[in-house]
C-alpha cells in the first residue's frame, strides 16, 4: 500500500536480486493496491529504470493513480517510463 523510506529497502533488493538470477529485461510495477508513495519511492523506480537500461531493458508502470501519476509527472518519470494501458 505505501512505497516509501520502509519498503525502498526491501523493494531494491528483490528487485535487484531477481534481475540478476532471472536475467529479467523488463520489469512492471504494479501499483494497483499503492495508496501513498514518497520521495524514496520514486527514486527506486528511476533506479531500476537506469538498470534496466543498462541491460537493454525496460520499466513500465501499471494502475497508476491519479494522485500518485501527478507525482511521478513533477518528478519526470513519466518520460522515462511507460505507464502501461
């Protein structure tokens, strides 16, 4: 429900972990149930935006809603990463 300062930690070494024994090239975050997301947030997200393409890659967002689209818009995410339809 909330991606921030508690969950970054977490999230960037699942993510990381999984990229390097699946060999994963694209990663979608799925932010169907994320009600709140912070400053922390959107860096991990640019993070493995820059990993993946690194790799040849790609990120994409999911179910993004309205409150935190706007916040990823300010933070220019949105050019970098494709919200998926």
């Amino acid at each position: 429900r909330e991606f921030d300062h508690f969950s970054a930690r977490n999230m960037k070494v699942e993510t990381e972990a999984l990229i390097e024994a699946a060999g994963i090239k694209n990663i979608v975050f799925d932010f169907t149930r994320t009600e709140f997301m912070d400053s922390t947030g959107v860096g991990i997200l640019l993070g493995r935006y820059k990993r993946m393409n690194f790799i040849g890659g790609a990120v994409y967002t999911w179910h993004v809603s309205t409150r935190i689209r706007r916040m990823l818009e300010v933070a220019g995410v949105t050019r970098l990463i494709t919200e998926l339809e």
